[in-house]
C-alpha cells in the first residue's frame, strides 16, 4: 500500500504542524509515515511521540553535531565552504538513505521547505522520479536576502503549495508559483491555540515567578542566518533593546523575557542582561515551548520571526524592532497589527504603549489576521484534503 510520507527536520515545530493532518489521515484508513532528518540536524527523530498515533517513522541519517546549513551572514568565503559543507553532507550523509526511501512505494510527499538544504536536493530527487509532492508553508513568507533566482521558496515545482491565507497567496504568486496549485489552508499548527489553556500549561513549564506580574518578552530567532545581518550586529540590536526596557523596570511588576530560538546561545543574551543590571528581571529561556510563554505574555517583540503572527493569534500586543538596512520584515507594522520599534529612535515610547494596550487597534488586527490566515481551526484537514488530491494512491 503506497504511504503518505511527511518530511520532518525539527523535532518540534515540524511535527506540531503535521500532526493534526496525520490524524485526519489515518482516521480515514491511510497509511501515513514520518521521514525525518533530525539527525542530520543534529537533532534526535521524536519517535514516541510521532507513533502514539500509530505512524511509522523513518530516519534518514544517523546523528551528527551541526547541520551543514548552519551559519552566519551570506556571502564570501562563507558561502563557499558552507556549500562545500553541504554537498560533503549530501554525499555523505544523506543520500543513500534518500535513495532507499525513495525506492519504496510512495503515494505523496509533504514537505515544509523546498529550497533551503537538504530539501532542495531532496525535491530534485522527487521530480526525477516523478513522485508528486506538496509544499506546507511553515512559517510567514517574505523575501530573504540569502534567496538567489530560482532557489527561492515555494519555486521548487511542487504539485501544490498549502498557503496559510491570500497573503501568503499573492507572495507566492509574485514569485511566479502557478496560481492554480497554491490552495488556501491556513496552519495546522494553529488549530489547537484557542481551544487550549495555555497560562495553565505554563505551570511546570515555566520558573514559578513568571506566572505573575507583566512579562515582555522578546521572541528571537537566527535573523543572522536569514542574512539580514552579522552577528554581531544583531548582538547591538538585542543591546539596544535591552536598553530600552531598563528604564520600564521601575514598575516593580514587569518582568522581561528573552525567548530564543533552538539554535542561538543563551550565553550571547546574557550579556547584556549583566551589564545593564537586569538581573532577577530578566529570564533567558532556550528550548522552551513557545505557546506557553505566550500564554503569559502581556506584549511581545519579534525581528523577524513567524512568532509574531503567534503571540497575535494569542491576543498579545506585539512589536517589531526595525531591523538597519531591511527595515520591518513582514508586514505585521505595514499592516497596522504591530507597533515599530526603531532601535535609531526612542523604543522605550513603543513599548510603553504595547504593554499599555489600551489604543491597539483590535478591529484592524482582526482584519489583518483574516488575509493572512484562511482558517484558524480546521486547516489539518484542509491539508490532508490538499494532499490526498495529489496522491498516487
């Protein structure tokens, strides 16, 4: 029986997306399967987790340290020995577990990325074999200065493309994706948000003092190896955010958050925690859950991170720090959802006003949140919809 197979490489964030359209799927009798490449991130595959639902899983590598897409700013030197990294890893690592896989009898593929490495080698592989595949769009979508001609994403040639909502749409669209395969699902992964009491999964999940009070929190992610900046650069812009929020501590209730992303150090967040005396005011927290912070959060701050759509989804006030030289990314501040936060000016007003939240415009964020996203509570089975229409089953 040909299988249904979700390719993963994030042990969390993947696998929150695909699992309620595995459950859709298998309520219906498929044969659903998870391939993943955790390893090859340096990851461990999930396993317990992926078959409580009676899914088989099929790791593709066995484990290494760093991921051979890993890296700092684009360009140079470090192009290069990233790319040579990358095709020793392919070689390797990875593609005589690819071939295996593929060699089986497979109906469909679902995947969350089809440009960035290993997933472009690996919807090369599909297309030479004639396998149909279909393009999850797992997080927002604007132009990165790491895209090239052709190796942007939603370019690979996939069946179909599950777009969150008309935003998401016209992106692809701009891109020259053929209009007729990009379908409006919304995200899988937000099904859950609204009908779960996420400040009560903060308990235990969080340190005890963060479930009281007011918490900011700044949601951070790799803005370094999206290109937007160095590293170093991106150490000034969390400084000078962190400066902004010193003078908000006199109230003796605020409490700042620094959320990060998996793959940054908290070491480098630290820092300036210790410099300006933040201590016991601030709280740096690495691979914690995101929605339970959220649940806690009274405002949020992102860069550019799909976080953002996230805390809006939970009601959060949220701004975005003004990246020099690439502005606001996305549109949340365009769009009339999110406060700026120019890190050139004073942020300390903005942030005043986010956590103050008494002159958000609701009804322009609620209207912001139906061009982007097409459902909030059935796009699992909208997916699995989408994605049985392309199988060879």
């Amino acid at each position: 029986m040909p299988t249904i197979d979700f390719l993963i490489s994030n042990d969390r964030h993947h696998v929150d997306m695909f699992e309620p359209v595995v459950r859709a799927l298998m309520r219906d009798g498929h044969l659903c399967r998870y391939v993943s490449l955790c390893e090859f991130r340096g990851m461990g595959t999930p396993t317990e987790r992926l078959g409580k639902d009676g899914a088989e899983t099929l790791a593709l590598s066995r484990r290494v340290r760093g991921s051979p897409s890993s890296g700092d700013a684009l360009g140079g030197a470090n192009a290069l020995a990233r790319r040579m990294a990358r095709h020793a890893g392919w070689l390797g690592l990875l593609r005589t577990g690819v071939e295996r896989w593929l060699a089986g009898e497979i109906g469909v593929v679902a995947l969350p990325n089809d440009a960035a490495f290993p997933y472009d080698r690996i919807v090369g592989e599909l297309k030479r074999r004639r396998i149909p595949f279909v393009l999850v769009q797992e997080g927002i979508r604007f132009p990165l200065p790491a895209e090239k001609a052709g190796g942007a994403y939603g370019m690979g040639g996939a069946d179909a493309i599950a777009a969150w909502g008309e935003k998401s749409a016209a992106h692809f669209r701009a891109l020259g994706a053929p209009p007729e395969r990009i379908c409006l699902t919304g995200n899988p992964r937000f099904d859950g948000i609204g009908a779960t009491d996420w400040r009560e999964k903060a308990r235990g999940a969080l340190p005890e003092h963060l479930l009281k009070g007011t918490n900011l929190v700044f949601l951070s992610n790799p803005i370094e190896a999206q290109g937007f900046c160095t590293s170093r650069e991106k150490e000034e812009l969390v400084r000078r955010f962190a400066e902004a929020v010193v003078p908000l501590l006199r109230d003796p209730e605020l409490h700042l958050i620094f959320k990060l992303h998996p793959s940054e150090d908290p070491g480098r967040f630290g820092a300036p925690v210790r410099e300006l005396g933040m201590e016991g005011r601030a709280t740096i927290l690495s691979r914690v859950a995101l929605y339970p912070v959220l649940g806690v959060a009274r405002a949020a701050v992102v860069m550019a991170s799909t976080a953002g759509l996230e805390a809006l989804l939970f009601g959060v006030s949220l701004g975005v720090v003004k990246i020099p030289g690439a502005g606001y990314v996305f549109d949340y501040v365009q769009g009339g959802a999110a406060e700026g936060l120019d890190p050139e000016t004073d942020m300390g007003a903005g942030l005043e006003k986010m956590l103050d939240d008494s002159g958000r415009d609701k009804e322009g964020v609620e209207e912001y949140m139906r061009q982007t996203l097409a459902v909030r509570e059935s796009a699992g089975v909208r997916v699995a919809e989408l994605i049985l229409r392309q199988a060879k089953l």
